[in-house]
C-alpha cells in the first residue's frame, strides 16, 4: 500500500486520478513527472513496482493482478466499490481475466516495451527515480473489447510526436486511435479552453494534427468536426473552418443522433442550424453577401418548421448583419428584443438590449437614458447567472463613460470587471480572463494611464495584453490598435514626427479610419498642408455617410488648424461651432472641450482675449477633471497667454499682479508637460516663462527660464511652429 505523507499530496493526487483515466494514454516519462509533482513517494513506487515487472517473468505481472487489493476483496482498502478508483480497477480487471494466455503474454511484452523504451534513450538510466524524461511510445490500455489482442498485434508503434506545421498535415504518422471516452474527454477540454482560455489550449497545428488523427480512425466523428471549425477560426482560415463545419452537420445528420429524439425533424432541425452556423461563419470573414443568403435560407427552413426558437436566433443575426453592413437596425433590433423575451430567451434579448444600448450611444442619446437600459439588462443577467453577458455590459458601460468623456467612470466600471469573480464554474485550473470584454477593458485602462503620462503602468498592462491573448489569438488586434494608437501620440506629443510616420501604415492595416486619420496629423505636423487637406475632406464624406460622429468632429478640429496655419481664424469660426454642437448633441464632453479650447484660441488671435478667457474658463473644470495631461497643459498655456494679452490693456498697477498670476499659470502648465516629456511644448513654455520674468524684473528667474529654453532648443532637432501660432 502506498503511504502519502501530508494531506495536500493526497489532495492533488485525488485531484489528478479523473484527468489521468479519462484523458488520452500518456508515455511513461510523462506519467511519472505529473504523479511526481503531486506525490513523489507515489511515484516512486510505481516506477519500482513497473521496474519488477518489466525486468522480471510473466508471473511477476500476473502476481500483480493476483494480490492487487480490490474493494470488493479487501476490506481495509481505500478504493471503495463505487468510487472513481474503484470503479477503474474493477474495469481493469474484468478486461485482464477476460484474455487468453497468449493475449496475457502479448500485454506482457507491450509492458516492457512501455517501460524500457523510455530509456532507450541516450544518457537515460533505468536506475534510480529522478529520469523522468518523457519518451514517445504510448500505450492503449483502455479497451475492454475481446479485441484487445488483435489491437496489440500491430508489428509498430508510432514513436512519432506531434509537428507544430501546417493545420492539415495528411502524411503525419497516426499515434494510434483514442477510446470513445478519452477522446469526449479530449474534445470537451480542448473546447472549453477554446472558450475561457485559449493561451492553455494546444497551439492551433498541433491541436490539428490531433483532430486529424482522430478522424483518421473515425471519419464521421461529428464532435471532432467541429471543434476543427473552432480551431481554424483562430487563425482565421476560411476554406478550412467552412470545410469543417460543413462535415459537422453531414455527420450529425448521418450518425442519426438528431433523429432518434426528434424523427424527421431532427434532420430538419440540423439543416436550419447548419445554415445560420454558415451565416455566422460568413459575417465573421466580412462575407456580407454570402451571410445573408445563408441567413434567407435558414429563416426558409425555420419557417417552414414553425421553429420559433431557430428563428429568433436567426433575427439576431440578421440585425447584426444590418449594423456590420452600416445600415439602421434599431428597429429590427427592437422586434427581436420583443420575440426574444416573449419565448423566454434571456440571452438573446440581452444581446439585443445591448445592441440598442450602442446605437442609442452613437445617435446621442443621454447617459441616463442608456445606463436605465443596461441596469436593466445588468438585472436579467444576474438573474438567470448570465456571467458573460455581465462582463460584456460592464466593458460597454465602460467604452460609453470614455465615449462621454468621463475618464473617472470609465475607471472604476474597468476596476469592477478586473475584480469580480465569475458566475461560471472553473475547471481545468482556467480563469475566464481572456475574452473579448477583458481584451477592451485593459485596451481602456492602457489609454487612461497614457493620456496621464504613466508609461511605465501602460508598459505592464500591454506586456499582460501580449501575454494573455497572443498575436495568433482573435482579440490580440485590439491591443494591437492600442498599443500602436499610444506609440503614435507620444511621438507626435514629442515631435518626433519622422518616428509616428511608420506607425501610420500599421494603424491603417488595422483600421483605416484612424489610419487615414493619423496620416493627415503627421502631414500637417510637416507643412504639407495640400495632401492634409484633402486627406481630410476626404475622410469627412466617408465618417459623414457611415455616422462616425467622433471622427467627425475630430476631423473638422483637425481641418480649422489648418486655416490657422494660413491664418485663416476667420474662416475656422464657422467650422469650430459646427464641431462644437455636434459635441454637445452627442454629449461628448472630452470632444466638446477640446472644441471649447479651438474656439478660445481662435478668439485670441482674432484680437478678442477677454471672450476668450471667458470661453475657456467654460472648459477649464471638465479638462481639469478628466482630460489627458497634454489638454490640461494645453489649456493653462493659452490661459496664460490669455491673461498675459489682457494684462497688456490695464493700468500698470494691476498689471503686474496679472502677469505675476500669468506665470503662476505657465508654471502649472509645464508641470503638466514634464509630466510627459513635451519637449517641444516645454520650450513654447519656457520661452514666455523668461519674457514674463524679464518684464516683471525677476532676474534670477529669468536667467533660469532662458537656460532651460536654451537646452532645449539646441536638443530638438529643429525649431517647431511659432509658439504664437498653435494651440
């Protein structure tokens, strides 16, 4: 009997005795180094009673199964009769008493086969417990089958392990077919790390080659089927996910698993999911045309079936369709939303109230509005235990307060998500942290940390991105837009524009919008002032047609610096209004603020100071409160030259006083730029610091103020624009 000295040993080796019984056979080496890491003193006992064996007679093994204590033969034994253990051995030993002789001895010389080839290697020694490296002959002890000799009659046994190459690798060697339960076991726990932990799943060839080899044995294995479609999505190839999607639905059909509980209908019922997998399936690729077409004939054979269920999933799809394609669902979203409640599909009409929830965002409509409507849905999930859909509503919430601008709200609904345990049980040691709503979550708190100058918290929260969802994974484009979002900005806040150009190329490979947008702010930042323009106009029209309304107004903030820039102040009032009722008819107070500050700036080279302060005194609390450190910067800066052209028109008595609080303003100012490194910006700064000094006869202070220009100029590789000239 073996004696597991501590309770923890005992625990993790309960732990590991289903995994080991259900999960596919392991070679010695393998099975010695996992039963080692929970137990050593297990471990070695088994390899010396194997060592017996396997270097003794026939009768050595056969003494084995004759004294193995069994729970229907000893009382004192830890196995009890309907336990895991017991249940296993009783198995084992019907299949053993169940062999002829010469069936014993083949077992015999497939046990030393299995024992010696693990040190067949080099440098391997059979002596001794620490040489535990993992070999590459397996052995299929499982079946239970009056075949089992026939089984081990094969002259060879694949040595051959598995190759990370292409999916499909039809001349990899067969590692021998699985029983029916290790390969539902295999199957279940690759599919649901698909799911809640991709990272812990096998990598997509190998896990291929796996699925290959199952099928090898069993062509019309449906389950295998389709977790090669789940597995080809990953890395998004088309011709082999549709291939095995299709082959999921043909095996469905022919095993007669569907028709024996439902007759006729059950073939009915396969070929109306098969279409709307296909719908799906097209939608993800962007194959708009193909997605709808396969969503007509569902819904044909839906209605035909008077299948209700099938076809509110169907009108799911067919409103996500609408939204992909750029057209108006909400009404279409609204109906679903109806139907879904009316036949008790919690699930579905969460989706949809989500849905509207994002529409309603994007058409304007009030926060109060929007946040009633997800408590509403928040109140559905956690009544019916809907863990994902929680976690995807707090990641919305989130992206509407950064949307509004609320910066503080969008932290703490991120906070939320980050530490709240989920609904769903957790199996295989795996934590539901890598879907899509996480993904977003850190994309947000990346962005925050960055409009705040916090680089070094930025650096961790991409380096954990990277981590848990890598480049191959289907969110990993997320962080990539991200981190390659928060690179651009920080050169372009250095002036480093020959080092945010070649960010422009990848941005646009992952979305053109913000690509072309960037593009046409590096050439502006260079003076090409023609192909910015038109770059522009050009990316009006499209945000205008497609209702991007952010990028709108972004884009016309962009275009009135470039009447600046010929000093077309006038010409730019116009289109900074426009911009800033757009802002405040969509309630996007970060936008509207940043419009606010164009408009004070404008007013100020206009020849108007006094409605300029007045203007941005308007901004100054929300920028204050929840804009990025280069807003706040930027708006004590021209505060400051605000107060400075004011002090210009009073009485000598006051205005030293004002120029005093002037350059109390531009002290705040370049705090906020070191803050970032704004090199550039903390030139411009010091530049007045020293004028300012000089005026008001501080001498000391101004010497200082000159040096720290001085540096700075001579550092930067070329003198920016007129500090006179930009916001």
């Amino acid at each position: 009997m073996i004696v597991i000295s501590t309770s923890s040993e005992r625990r993790r080796l309960n732990k590991l005795i289903l995994p080991l019984q259900q999960g596919p056979d392991l070679t010695l080496g393998q099975f010695l180094k996992t039963v080692g890491e929970c137990c050593p003193q297990t471990a070695y006992a088994v390899k010396l009673r194997l060592h017996e064996m396997a270097d003794g007679e026939l009768k050595d093994m056969e003494y084995f199964f004759a004294t193995l204590p069994t729970p229907f033969r000893a009382i004192d034994s830890e196995a009890y009769k309907t336990s895991v253990v017991g249940l296993f051995m009783r198995h084992m030993l019907l299949a053993y008493n169940k062999l002829s002789f010469s069936q014993v001895y083949k077992l015999y010389k497939a046990l030393q086969q299995y024992y010696h080839s693990q040190f067949a290697q080099p440098g391997v020694s059979p002596v001794g417990i620490p040489g535990l490296a993992a070999d590459n002959t397996d052995m299929d002890l499982t079946s239970t089958e009056d075949t089992m000799g026939e089984r081990m009659e094969k002259d060879e046994l694949d040595t051959t392990p598995l190759h990370e190459s292409d999916l499909r690798n039809e001349d990899a060697p067969s590692r021998g077919p699985l029983s029916q339960k290790q390969a539902e076991y295999f199957l279940a726990r690759q599919a649901y790390l698909l799911k809640n932990d991709e990272n812990k799943a096998l990598k997509p060839a190998a896990l291929q080659d796996e699925l290959n080899n199952m099928l090898k044995f069993n062509p019309d294995f449906a389950e295998a089927h389709y977790l090669s479609y789940l597995n080809s999505m990953r890395v998004q190839d088309i011709f082999i996910s549709t291939h095995s999607l299709l082959h999921y639905f043909d095996r469905l059909i022919l095993s007669g698993s569907e028709g024996k509980s439902n007759g006729d209908e059950g073939y009915g019922r396969s070929l109306r999911y098969a279409a709307l997998n296909l719908a799906a399936l097209h939608c993800r690729f962007g194959h708009y045309q193909q997605a709808d077409l396969a969503l007509q004939e569902a819904i044909r054979i839906a209605q035909e079936s008077n299948d209700h269920v099938c076809l509110q999933h169907c009108l799911s799809w067919l409103y996500t369709l609408e939204q992909m394609k750029g057209s108006d669902s909400s009404v279409l979203t609204e109906d679903s939303v109806k139907m879904a409640a009316h036949f008790c599909l919690p699930y579905l009409a969460s989706l949809g109230i989500q849905s509207l929830v994002q529409q309603g965002a994007v058409q304007g409509k009030t926060a109060h509005e929007l946040m009633d409507a997800m408590k509403e849905t928040d109140i559905l999930h956690w009544k019916h235990s809907l863990s994902e859909l929680i976690d995807i509503s707090l990641a919305q919430t989130t992206s509407i307060w950064r949307m509004y601008g609320k910066s503080t709200m969008a932290q703490q609904q991120a906070q939320l998500l980050l530490n709240m345990s989920s609904l769903e049980q957790v199996n295989f040691g795996v934590h539901q942290n890598n879907t899509e709503a996480f993904a977003v979550i850190l994309c947000h708190l990346a962005e925050l940390h960055a409009e705040q100058g916090l680089y070094g918290a930025v650096s961790e929260i991409l380096k954990h991105l990277k981590d848990q969802f890598p480049p191959h994974t289907q969110h990993a484009k997320l962080w990539m837009l991200c981190d390659l979002k928060i690179q651009f900005d920080r050169a372009m806040n250095d002036g480093k524009y020959h080092l945010a150009e070649p960010h422009v190329t990848a941005i646009a490979a992952l979305n053109k919008t913000e690509g072309l947008y960037r593009k046409a702010l590096v050439l502006k930042a260079l003076n090409r002032t023609t192909e910015a323009y038109s770059i522009l106009q050009r990316l009006q029209l499209y945000c205008e047609k497609t209702k991007y309304t952010e990028m709108i107004i972004r884009v016309m903030l962009a275009t009135a610096e470039l009447h600046w820039e010929s000093s077309g102040f006038a010409t730019a009032l116009p289109l900074l209004l426009q911009a800033l009722s757009l802002a405040r008819q969509h309630h996007l107070q970060a936008l509207a603020s940043e419009t606010i500050l164009h408009l004070a700036f404008t007013q100020l080279m206009l020849g108007v100071p006094d409605q300029a302060l007045g203007v941005l005194h308007e901004a100054m609390e929300p920028v204050l409160a929840h804009g990025a450190v280069m807003d706040k910067g930027r708006a004590l800066l021209l505060a400051a030259r605000c107060q400075v052209t004011i002090a210009g028109a009073q009485p000598d008595c006051q205005r030293h006083a004002a120029l005093s609080l002037a350059a109390q303003t531009l002290g705040e100012a370049a705090a906020y730029f070191s803050m970032l490194d704004c090199k550039e910006r903390l030139r411009d700064v010091h530049y007045l610091q020293a004028r300012l000094h000089h005026t008001l006869g501080q001498t000391a202070e101004r010497n200082k103020c000159a040096m720290l220009f001085r540096l700075l100029d001579q550092e930067l590789p070329a003198p920016g624009a007129a500090v006179a000239m930009r916001l």
